[in-house]
C-alpha cells in the first residue's frame, strides 16, 4: 500500500496530467477555457474570484518554497527554523482562509444562481468536490499539526524529501510511513486532483496570455465624436491627430 500511494499514484498522476492536458489541447481547443459564467451573475463572481485566485497563489508558492527549497538552504541563508516554521504556519493559515473563503463563495454562487447553476456540467461538480477536499484538507493539516500543537510538525524532514525523491527517480515511499495522517490525506487528495485536472476547467490555468502583450493595440472612437462627425456630414468635429488623418484614396477604405 506504501509503494501504491507513495510511488505509484504520483507516477501515474504526472502522466495522466502530462498526456491528458496534450490531448485535451490537441483535440478540444475550443473547450480549453473557464466557461466564464460572469454573464449571469457577477457581484458575488467579483468578491469570492479574487479571493480564491490570490489565496491559491499564495498556497502554491508556499508549496513550492516548502517542498522543493531543502532545509540546508534556508539554514545556510541565515533563516533559523523556528523563524521558518513560524511565518509558514501564519502566512499558510491566512491563505487557507482567503482560499477557503473564496472557494465557499464561488461554491455558494453556483448553487444559488439559477442561471450558473443550470450551467454546470458533472465534471464541474466533481472538480468542485476535489477542489474542496484538497483545500480543506490542507487547512485540516496546516491547523492540527501547526497551529495547535507547541512545535509543530517538521515536514521538511519527510514529506519534503519525499517529494524531491519522485523527481531523482529514487522515489523513498518509507518517509511517509510515519507522516500524520492529516497530510497523508492532503497529499493524496492533491494528486487526485491533478489527475482530474485536464478534464476540467482548471486547464485555463496552463494558458498565459502572452499574445497580448504583442499584438495591436485597439483604437476606439468615442460616441461624441461620432455623432458629432454625423451631424455635420464630416468625420468629425475635432481636429484629427497627426498621423490619423483619414485617407482620401478610394482604393484604402476597404
């Protein structure tokens, strides 16, 4: 069951992960989105969207610091481990509740909004239902290993190693034998997710508009100075700006 957990399930997350977003962009471009669903509702959209988004960026780049950054490092820089421990616990635990704060509003919206309801799919549902059991999970962890005990537990000692273990390909799966049973749940709970991920709506995360830093920039002309242009049977009652003037060839207006 170790070996299952610990070895197994995160190979074959990463592949499903890998494989499923490549197919799923390659076959269904055109589903590759958020299905925004702002149209229909957007006051509770724009308080519980913002949260969730800002508290899952924090959650990520603690993550990221906490399992990939070695012990040796942070001591070698001069940070002592209490004063390690101590800001990850307190920056974790209020980015657990902006996150959790966020996701209950975005859940509640769904529900309750007739509109937003009726468009969600059983695959929302489910990654809703994931999305949940990992976040709460991970509060659950942060909160009775961290929070509430004196020391607090030292997952850079286990879970850490682990982790950095799987991307040597010297997976070690007897490190996470003794780990809480918390973050035992978390962990697995996360790789679940990450294997429903190119299923789900969450591909948009992989999408950056880089595009638009380079393309185009849209010229707008305000409605004044087209009534205005209308009314006296002439583009317009300003004067154009160098380098706007509109063009008398025929042959460019089109």
């Amino acid at each position: 069951m170790d070996v299952m957990l610990w070895v197994v399930l995160p190979y074959v997350t990463f592949a499903v992960l890998v494989v499923g977003s490549v197919w799923r962009y390659r076959y269904d471009k055109f589903g590759w989105t958020t299905r925004s669903s702002q149209l229909y509702e957007s006051r509770l959209l724009r308080l519980g969207s913002p949260l969730f988004h800002l508290g899952l960026l924090v959650v990520i780049l603690g993550h990221v610091a906490g399992l990939a950054i070695p012990e040796t490092w942070t001591a070698a820089v001069g940070i002592p481990e209490g004063v390690y421990h101590l800001v990850a616990a307190l920056a974790g635990a209020a980015a657990s509740a902006v996150l959790v704060l966020g996701l209950l509003i975005l859940i509640y919206r769904r529900r309750v909004t007739s509109a937003v309801f009726l468009a969600t799919t059983v695959m929302d549902k489910v990654m809703y239902a994931m999305l949940g059991l990992s976040v709460l999970s991970g509060a659950w962890a942060t909160a009775t290993t961290q929070l509430l005990t004196a020391h607090g537990y030292d997952y850079r000692q286990t879970i850490s190693p682990w982790f950095r273990s799987l991307w040597y390909l010297q997976p070690q799966p007897e490190l996470m034998v003794g780990v809480p049973v918390a973050f035992q749940v978390h962990v697995v709970a996360a790789f679940l997710l990450f294997a429903l991920w190119p299923f789900t709506r969450l591909v948009h995360a992989f999408s950056a508009p880089v595009g638009y830093l380079f393309r185009p920039y849209v010229v707008y002309r305000s409605r004044d100075d087209a009534r205005s242009g209308a009314a006296s049977g002439g583009s317009g009652s300003h004067r154009p700006r160098p380098g706007w003037e509109p063009s008398t060839d025929p042959r460019k207006r089109s």
